[in-house]
C-alpha cells in the first residue's frame, strides 16, 4: 500500500504578516494624519526552517503519516506563528481531507522544533507562515 501513498509538499508559502505586534507603515495617500490607513510592510528576512526548506520538506515527508484509507485526494493547510524565539505558536488547519490528517499535521508541526524567526530592520518578529501537504492515496 505504501507503494500508492505519495506525500508531497507542494507548497510551502511564507506568508509573512506579523502577528500582535504588527509593523506598518503608512500609505503616501493619506490627507488626514488622525485617519491614517496602514499597509503590511513585509519581513526583510523571512523565518526559516534551520536546516532549509528542503530539510523542512525532508522533515515532513519523513514524520507525517498519511492516513490508511485508500482513493483519499487532497491537501492539507496548516497555518502557524513562527515566534520570536523561533517556536512555534496558533497551529490552524485551513483545509483538511479528513481522516486525522490534520491532526497529523498539528502533530510533525510541534515536533519540528525551533525555526529562526522573521527580521524586520534587524529586530525578530513575529511571523504567519503556511504551506500545504498534498495527499495522494488513489
């Protein structure tokens, strides 16, 4: 059966939106500076994985176990805070194909460890990072 599982990480998207202590900066539009409207400002370094993403993509297709049901399709979504220290924090699943795969993936997320956090003008951030597993078991 093992042999019709395929795990990949199609896409691991770093989506950087600092969380709570969020960095802004003005739009150059604004008339009124009480009624200022604020844009992200992205990381100039964004959170990686120590060993790389390929060693995060090692590391996920090493430790996720897809679940036993055969013709499952799909992909899974989790979403997380890298924190400033590099832990991480506010595991989410956006999409799930059920069957515990996206407690599955709670679960390799916790055990990945530490990342390096985002760097905003030299300061660690905050920051919201997603990627997605597909799952192919037809």
């Amino acid at each position: 059966m093992k042999n019709f599982l395929i795990l990949v990480i199609a896409i691991f998207s770093l989506q950087m939106l600092t969380a709570q202590e969020q960095i802004f900066q003005p739009k150059d539009t604004i008339s009124h500076s009480e009624d200022k409207v604020y844009e992200f400002t992205e990381p100039d370094i964004k959170p990686k994985y120590p060993e790389g993403m390929e060693g995060f993509y090692k590391f996920v297709i090493k430790n996720f176990q897809q679940p036993n049901k055969e013709g499952l399709y799909g992909k899974v979504v989790p979403t997380f805070i890298v924190e400033k220290d590099g832990s991480i924090s506010n595991i989410k699943i956006l999409k799930d194909v059920g069957y515990g795969s996206g407690d599955e993936a709670i679960r390799v997320l916790k055990k990945s460890g530490k990342w390096i956090p985002a760097l905003i003008n030299g300061q660690k951030v905050r920051s919201f990072a997603s990627f997605s597993i597909n799952i192919d078991t037809r």
